[in-house]
C-alpha cells in the first residue's frame, strides 16, 4: 500500500484534521512516510490566517513538485484545509503538478479521492463544497503513531465561527457554527481514555460558542437544528458554601461537566475560546470541576479600545481585566495567555502604548503576537490607516520584548516552588530527558525516564528558561 506525509501549518485545528487524514488513511492500509522523499502521497494542510503561512505552503508546493517530477513523477501531491477551500481550483491553475484540493468540511473524503487518484479512475479532484454533518466527521485518532501511546488528545467539538472579526478570513475558510452533540463528543473521549488518554483539549475556533446555534442539524433532544436549553446550576451553594441565585450554564459548561464525568480522565483543556464567553458560568466551573485546569486563553488582540471596536471584538480593555480579575479570585494560580495583533488598520501609537500597558498590567503568562496581515475579503483589508510594514515589524519587536520581560519574572518565580506535572514523554529538543506540563499551562523538562510518562507527579522546579522550567524528580523522592 502506498506511504503518506502529510506537513501541517497553522494552528491545533489543523493539527487535529491532519491526524484524523493521517488515521482514516492508516486504516485503509496506508503508511506514514517518515519524510516527504520517500511518500508515495504528499499532503500539505494549510492555515490562511495570515498571507505569510499560504505564501509558506505554496512555495513548498512548488518546490516538493519540482522535486517529484524530476526524480518521481508518479507522486501524488494535495493541498488540505483552509487555503485549499478558499483558493479551490485556483491552486491547480497556478500549480498544475497538484493532483488534488481538499476543502475544510471534506477531510473525511481524502482517503476515497486519493484510492481513486492512486487507482486511475480520477485524474485531478477539487472539492470544496459544503457538507451536512461535517463537524462530527473529525474523529479517528492516532494515539501512537510509530512510538509510544500519547496521554494527551485534541476532540474537535465544533467547526466554523460566526464572530465576523473585521480582520478574520475564518469564517470563509471554515464557515458557520456547527457543534457536535455532548453524547457523540462523550464517546470519542471516553474511547481515548480507555485508551490510555489522561488529558483532553477540546478544540474549534471558538469553543465558548459550542451549541448556541444548535447541533448539526440535531439538538440533543432530538428537535432538529434548536440549541440545547441554557441549564440551569442545580447546586445553588458557591465552592465555598455561599448561597446565591442558580447559574444559567451555557452548553459549552454543560459538555465540560459531561466530560468531566468521565472516569479515569485526569485533567481537561480547550482552545480557543474568546473573552466575550467568559461567562460566570464558565468562571464557576474553574472551582467546581478540578479536572478544569487552571489555565485560560483570553484572546485579547488588543489593549486599546478604539482598536477592539474597529476589528468587531465585542468587548472592552475594561471588560478583559474585569475577567481576569474574577478568573484570578476564583483560581489565583491561573495561567494566562492571549493572542495579540499589531499594526491593526488605523492603530496609532497611543494605541499600542495601550495594548503594552495591557500586557504590563496582566502580566500575561504567555502571548501569541500576529503582525497584522490583511486578507481578502475581509473589512479590514478595506480600512483607511494601513499601518507600514516597517512599523508594523517594529511594534512586533517591542511587545516580544515586554512579553518575554514579563514572562522572565513569571517564570522565575516558580524556582523554588514544588509543582504538578503530567508527564509527555521526550523532550523534543532533548529526547534523552522527558517533558510534562503543569495544570496552569508552562512545560517542564527534567531528567526521567519513559516509565514515568502519563504520570502526575511533583517536581521541584529548580531553574526557569524562556517560557520552559526546568525541574528536578530526584529532590522531591528525598
Ligand atoms: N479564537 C480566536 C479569537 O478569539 O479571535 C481566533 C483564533 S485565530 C485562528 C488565531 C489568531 O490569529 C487570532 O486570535 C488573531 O490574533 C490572529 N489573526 C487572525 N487573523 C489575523 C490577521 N488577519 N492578521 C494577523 N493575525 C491574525
């Protein structure tokens, strides 16, 4: 049977669709080629959330077709996921050594389109067209793909958004909202964790919206296309014994709790959510369920408010602190990270000095910084005020500078302090030591062995790198 490589850009979304290609075409008999030289098939997965990343996968498309041709003509080549599905035919046009063009609710047909492909019955296939029930079609997993089993697993509960952000292409690139239901999610997690799995991040584009737009077509109760009913808390005593008025929970809080359930399961994550679904009910739930660890992603994008109307966020500078104040009273070890744009249409200096003094101000455990990148078809690309590359670059510059300052004190100040990790498994950049992660989110390397992995254990942490803590088994054992 023929070999497959499949090379990922963009973001855990991306990553999760190609796992579920990779697992859907292991099971019809496909292998994993460990590099592109040797694939019979070669898959790339694009991301289109900024020029830079599809300028990126064309290129390498280029390059691996004019390789194959030369040496292997016989090569299958494709182009997956959100470049594929906005750009479809186009990419065959500009490239026409790309055999096939697989759209972003068409994962789930890629094994079929490359039998035909590889058997001759199709020469060339572009689909990207929108299927019914796609959402639920993201569920093969390779736990162990050629090594040990991983304790760790991503569950797609969602596609699609429908924030309509000024700067955004992902509402083209993965359409509207569609959820899984609770019970179908339920079972793929608790096959993973009979499975070996100790820790699930629940995964879409924007995770605090699961359900309120229905479920697939099909609301749990069975009334088609309806939202789950908003539920309301049965216990009306707060974590610390205080009486207050029941909760409306949303249905993103309602599937942490069903997955919560699942024993044997040790710690739940999600990404990505935005602030505007920061609800109380979410608040709570941080204290009430401990398999919640405490960690939260707060996309902020930008500290000046004038900015946040312009992209469409829906929320103040005033209203994030307001969330990260009562995240940090209902867990104060909770680690806090963001996504942040600069160089956004129209943003002033006074402007970023606001979004530096956000950071200043919440001392973010981590941030993801994006160098404005206009797309097509978005309102943003339109807007009067596009700031110069150069400036844009140089805003880049200094807010990495003030994140990795802040992150430098945050992390040093776990030296010192006993903390609680899941164990990995191999240090990427150093297999001869192991990797795990604390609740609130920061990796630890130590010295241990593969028998410690899928372990909870305490370590000592003894040194701080950049965004990494070191930490040392042998102190705790004394
Ligand atoms: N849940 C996220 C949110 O609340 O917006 C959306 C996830 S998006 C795929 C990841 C990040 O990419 C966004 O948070 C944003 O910072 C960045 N991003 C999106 N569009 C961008 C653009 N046109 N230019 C630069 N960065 C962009």
């Amino acid at each position: 049977m023929p070999s497959v490589y499949i090379k990922t850009y963009g973001c855990q979304m991306n990553e999760r669709d190609s796992e579920a290609v990779a697992a859907q075409l292991v099971a019809k008999g496909y292998s994993l080629a460990p590099s592109e030289a040797v694939a019979d098939v070669i898959l790339l997965n694009t991301c289109s959330v900024r020029d830079f990343a599809e300028q990126k996968a064309v290129r390498k498309m280029e390059n691996v077709a004019a390789e194959t041709r030369r040496h292997r003509p016989e090569v299958v080549l494709g182009f997956m996921g959100c470049m594929a599905q906005s750009r479809g035919q186009e990419l065959i046009d500009r490239l026409p050594d790309v055999d096939l063009v697989v759209g972003t609710q068409k994962f789930h047909h890629a094994a079929e389109y490359l039998d035909d492909i590889l058997a001759g019955r199709r020469d060339k296939v572009v689909d990207v067209a929108e299927e019914e029930g796609s959402e639920a079609a993201i569920r093969e997993h390779l736990l162990n793909g050629n090594g040990p089993k991983s304790v760790t697993a991503f569950v797609s509960i969602m596609q699609g958004c429908n924030q309509r952000c000024t700067f955004c292409i992902v509402p083209f690139t993965r359409g509207g909202e569609r959820s899984r239901s609770i019970p179908d999610i339920v079972a793929e997690c608790r096959q993973l964790v009979a499975q070996g799995v100790k820790e699930i991040t629940l995964l879409g584009q924007i995770v605090t919206s699961y359900g309120k737009r229905g479920f697939g077509g099909m609301a749990v109760d069975g009334r088609a296309g309806s939202p789950l009913p908003a539920a309301r808390s049965d216990a009306n005593h707060g974590a610390h014994g205080v009486t207050r008025p029941t909760l409306q929970k949303s249905p993103f809080v309602q599937l942490l709790e069903a997955v919560h359930e699942i024993k044997g399961l040790e710690r739940i994550r999600f990404t990505s959510p935005h602030p505007k679904g920061y609800g109380d009910d979410l608040i709570e739930a941080y204290v009430r369920l401990p398999k919640l660890v405490e960690s939260a992603h707060l996309p902020v994008q930008s500290g000046s408010d004038r900015v946040l109307k312009l992209m469409h966020r829906g929320y103040t500078r005033t209203r994030c602190l307001g969330i990260i104040e009562k995240l940090r009273r209902a867990k104060s070890e909770i680690g806090i990270s963001t996504d942040i744009i600069v160089g956004f249409p129209g943003e002033t200096e006074n402007d970023f000095a606001d979004t530096v003094s956000l950071v200043r101000e919440v001392e973010f455990d981590q941030a993801f910084i994006f160098k404005y990148s206009p797309r097509r078809d978005t309102p943003a690309a339109e807007m009067p005020g596009q700031v110069p590359q150069k400036t844009r670059e140089e805003r880049n510059q200094h807010l990495l500078q003030v994140i990795n300052e802040v992150g430098k004190r945050k992390y040093g100040a776990f030296v010192g302090r006993r903390t609680q990790i899941l164990v990995e498994g191999p240090s990427k950049k150093n297999p001869a030591r192991m990797t795990g992660r604390t609740r609130c989110n920061k990796i630890v390397v130590f010295d241990g062995s593969e028998r410690y992995r899928g372990q909870i254990m305490d370590v000592k942490i003894i040194r701080a790198g950049s965004f990494t803590l070191y930490g040392d088994l042998a102190i705790v054992n004394l």
